[in-house]
C-alpha cells in the first residue's frame, strides 16, 4: 500500500459501519479490513464516532434498541446486523475469515466456473445491491479493458495484478468507478485470485467481451 488509490475510502468504511452498503460490498470490506491495519484502525475510529453519536440519542429514537442496555459496540453490531468480532480474527489459508464464512473453506473450497482464456469465477452473492465474486486471473493474462457502470471494489487476496494506477497485491483494494477505465493484468509467476463486488455491468470496449458479456453476466 504505498499511494491513496490502494485505500478503501472513508466513505466505504463510514457504510460498512453504518450497514448501510449491502451485502456484497460488506463482504469485501470485512475482507480486506481483515488484511489491512489502516483499515481497521479507520473503521475503529468510525464505529467509535457513530457510538458516541449514538449515546447522545435519546433512547427511546432507536426501536428495539436499549442503548442504556448495550455496550456502544453491540449496539453498532446491532444495527450492522453482523458482529465486529469476526474481522480481526486471523484465519489460516489465503482467505480471511469473513470470505472462509462466506465460501465454506478456503481456496480449495471454491467451485469455478470458467469464463474463458482460463478465467473463472465464482459468483458469492447477488441482489439488488451488488454481486461479490471470486476471479481467478492466470499469470500474465490480462482482462478486457473496460469502464464502468457503477462501483467495482477489487480486492486482491492471492497473486497481483497491474493496471493503469500500478499494481495491487494481497490484502490491497482497488476502488473503480464510471471514471476509470483499465485492462488489469495479473503479475507474471502466480495465478491472481481477486474478491470483486460491483454494483452495475461492466462496460466492455472491445466486440468480443461485448458479445461474451451476456453469457459472463460480469
Ligand atoms: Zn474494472
């Protein structure tokens, strides 16, 4: 993590505390705040902020919510909706725990579908919200240049890849929107494996990614 465009942005971690992103983008955040000290410490001090803006509510404003009650941490799970304990837990493997949970085991538990040019993917969950997938990039390939529709969070937990804002390795995060358009291409010597979350269809420049894209669904 050497520059800015590595970080997951201040509003990224603002939502996930505030639950408000939905699941997909949540599953990649937890993710990387797993692999990332920066992260954590920023999401710390966000969840500690919206506590103390909690504290100063009345009580009775929160339904079903006794702040009096609850610890400021619980109440925050509690409106998440998940627990802050899972993503400091180190689990052993290339996935952290949060993507273990989601996955039902590590690497090896994965269930690829090709997409081509030896790619595969594996998709996670979709709703209205987002789609969180696992890509599988060999080394040395590159994807199809493309833009955006919407948001893309690529985090990168195996291998590396490189684009036209320089390359991201394990526990780094890249956040693209309408105004990025690259061509990602995994590093040389180690097949890359990337969670993803996006939020609207990519738009692809070239015919054929075009013409694939439907039967992809990325
Ligand atoms: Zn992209």
């Amino acid at each position: 993590m050497t520059d800015s465009k590595h970080k997951i942005p201040d509003d990224v971690l603002m939502g996930y505390a505030t639950g408000s992103l939905g699941k997909a983008f949540d599953l990649v955040t937890a993710t990387h705040v797993s692999l990332c000290d920066d992260a954590r410490a920023r999401l710390a001090s966000f969840e500690a902020l919206g506590g103390a803006v909690l504290s100063d509510m009345d009580a009775t404003d929160m339904a079903g919510i006794d702040i009096a009650e609850d610890s400021l941490a619980q109440t925050m799970a509690k409106i998440r909706g998940h627990a802050p304990t899972d993503r400091a837990t180190p689990a052993p493997g290339t996935f952290p725990k949060p993507l273990q949970d989601m996955v039902g085991g590590d690497e090896d538990a994965v269930r690829w579908r090709s997409l081509g040019g030896g790619v595969k993917q594996c998709v996670l969950h979709s709703d209205s919200n987002g789609t969180a997938r696992l890509l599988l990039i060999p080394a040395g390939r590159a994807m199809p240049t493309h833009s955006h529709n919407g948001t893309e969070m690529t985090l990168v937990l195996k291998g590396a890849f490189r684009d036209e804002d320089g390359i991201f390795a394990r526990g780094d995060i890249e956040v693209a929107d309408a105004e990025v358009n690259h061509t990602p291409m995994a590093e040389q010597g180690e097949d890359c494996i990337c969670l993803v979350a996006t939020n609207a269809k990519l738009k692809f420049e070239g015919l054929l990614p075009r013409i694939a894209q439907p039967f992809v669904g990325i």
